[in-house]
C-alpha cells in the first residue's frame, strides 16, 4: 500500500487586496511542518501541489523545513479550491438584498459574518440554488474526484506521497473517499485548520481515510497561536 499526506495549505492573507499568498504566520507554520516531518524521518517519494500561490508557497515552506529540494513536484488543478470571490458575486446578483450579504459587503474583514456568509453561499451552491456561477458544484466534484484518480494511479508499494490543497478540494476529496452527502461535505471544510493532514492508505483499486485534520505538529501549549482556519 501507498500513503498520502494531503495537506492543506497554511494561512493565506485573509482581507488583503490577494487572498493567494500566505501571511507571515503561514510560512511559519509550513516550515514547522517541514521540520516536523524531518524530525520522524519521513520521507517523500512524489511531491503533488494544487496550481495557486498559496499551494507552492506552503509546500516551499515545508521542503525548506526538510531540508529537501521541492523543485520536482506534480501539479494537479484538481487539488485547487473554488473561485469565493465569484462565487459571492453570483450569489449577490440573485441574493442582494440578504442581510448577511450585505453585512459582509460593508465590513469584509468581519471572519465571523464572513464565515457565516461562505457556509450559506456553499449551501446554495450544493444545492444549485446559484445561478451563473463560475464552476457548478457538479464541475468541481469531479475536478477533484480526477485529482484523487490521478493520485490513486502513483501507487507504488510502500511509497510516500505528500499533497498540497485547500480547504473545500481537501473536504471534497475526503466526502468521496467516505461516499457521505454532498451537503455534508461542507460540515468538514469549515473546520479545516491551516497545515492539517488528512492521511491515506492506497492502492490503485482502493483508498481509505486513516485521519483527518490532524496538526500533531503544532499540539502543544507553545504553539497554540499557530493553529489557525483561514
């Protein structure tokens, strides 16, 4: 069987002009990820990375806390998240006059309303509610479900595998692999933390969830502050 460590990307630049970037906090906690996995001798045979800013700058950040050279890695556009910002236009279009939206509309660096917001929009989404969104719920499924066939096809005995996504494609990839309800798939995205692993055992004809949303590297009491959502 092979293992994969599909983890999602470190804290990106929440309410700055690009949301594609991590905070100085995320290249942290990437570097400590990195240095974690130095520490327990694991090592990776493929390197597979979404295609955003965000998705390389954490995994630079983890190879520079390995001490690895992260130049060869495998980019999957499956792994990227979906597109919030049009998104939230599309729903404000048909859904202008709802109170959270507006809220949101008025003070964008409100996390809590904003939060608020991405659960009911990703709900309306699920349930095609939305019109002319930039990708449906259906096109995005099965962008991530390819991602997933194409990990699955590097199965190699005993070999390591080290992912890079974002919250939405990770929860995604997680609610196929378990068969739950698309309306539950969501339930997961939002309580993904920064730099948390999801793990797999696999081969070409299954794959199994062995955990999920662990940060073993930052459970102590000095690195609380690094445990973060967005």
């Amino acid at each position: 069987m092979s293992e994969l460590h599909l983890v999602r990307h470190a804290q990106a630049s929440f309410g700055s002009e690009n949301y594609d970037q991590l905070s100085d906090l995320g290249h942290h906690q990437s570097k400590i990820l990195g240095t974690y996995y130095n520490l327990r001798g694991i090592q990776f045979d493929k390197l597979v990375v979404g295609d955003m800013h965000r998705h390389h700058q954490t995994l630079d950040g983890i190879c520079e806390g390995m001490g690895m050279d992260g130049g060869q890695r495998i980019v999957l556009p499956g792994l990227n998240e979906y597109n919030f910002v049009e998104m939230t236009e599309a729903f404000g279009k048909s859904y202008g006059d709802d109170v959270l939206f507006q809220q949101v509309m008025r003070d964008p660096t409100d996390k809590k309303s904003f939060y608020r917001l991405l659960r009911k929009i990703l709900s309306a989404w699920t349930s095609n509610t939305i019109p002319d969104v930039p990708e449906t719920w259906e096109q995005f499924k099965s962008r991530v479900d390819g991602a997933l066939n194409l990990i699955q096809s590097m199965a190699s005995s005993g070999n390591q595998i080290l992912a890079i996504g974002s919250g939405g494609s990770i929860s995604t990839f997680v609610g196929i692999v378990l068969d739950i309800p698309d309306e539950k798939i969501f339930d997961l995205n939002l309580q993904y933390k920064n730099t948390a692993t999801s793990s797999f055992f696999f081969n070409k004809e299954k794959i199994n969830l062995t955990s999920f949303n662990t940060v073993n590297h930052l459970e102590n009491n000095e690195m609380d502050e690094f445990i973060t959502y967005g």
